[in-house]
C-alpha cells in the first residue's frame, strides 16, 4: 500500500514539474514573440527616419534651386538685420527684465 502511495505522490509530482516547465517556457516563448515585435518596431522606425531624412534634403534642395532661381543670395539664413535686431537685446522685450525669474 505504501509503494501505490509513493507512486502517486511521484506521479503528481512529475505533472507538477511538467506543467511548471510548460508555464516557463510559454511565458519564454511570448518574451521572445515581444522582442520581435520590439525589433520590427524599432526597424519601421529607423526605415521612416531614414525615409523622412531623405525628404528634408531634397526639400532643401528645391528650396535652394528656387531660391538661386529668383536671385536671393544665400536663402533664408541671410536675413541678418532681422537676427541682428531680435539678438541686440534680448531684455528690451521681456516685461519682466533682462530674464530675471518673477519667483
């Protein structure tokens, strides 16, 4: 009677570990599917970034041809009376002075 005891117990206990190896390696199997996703994400990502960098330089481009095209030397940049005078100084506009904080 006792052998058919220590059986049962061994028995219940293999299906114990054997459901806690099938739990783990459930849960490594959607760790893994996770990082996939992750990696696919982050690939999309740096493709449109790439795709986006692309974009800005033919735009400049263009701005550039137009710009050479109706005779404005240097593009928007060149503007400097504007920045000199936004520059000069910088507490003239601020009501509460020269960039002091109110607290």
């Amino acid at each position: 009677m006792q052998a058919i005891k220590e059986k049962l117990s061994d028995m219940s206990h293999t299906r114990k570990v054997k459901a806690e190896a099938r739990a783990e390696e459930k849960a490594e199997k959607e760790y893994a599917k996770a990082r996939a996703a992750v990696a696919h994400e982050v690939r999309l990502a740096r493709e449109a970034e790439a795709e986006m960098d692309k974009h800005v330089t033919k735009a400049e481009r263009l701005a550039q041809k137009e710009l050479e095209k109706h005779g404005v030397a240097g593009g928007p940049s060149s503007n400097s009376e504007h920045e000199s005078s936004m520059n000069s100084d910088p507490g003239a506009t601020d009501p509460i002075g020269a960039g002091a904080s109110p607290f």
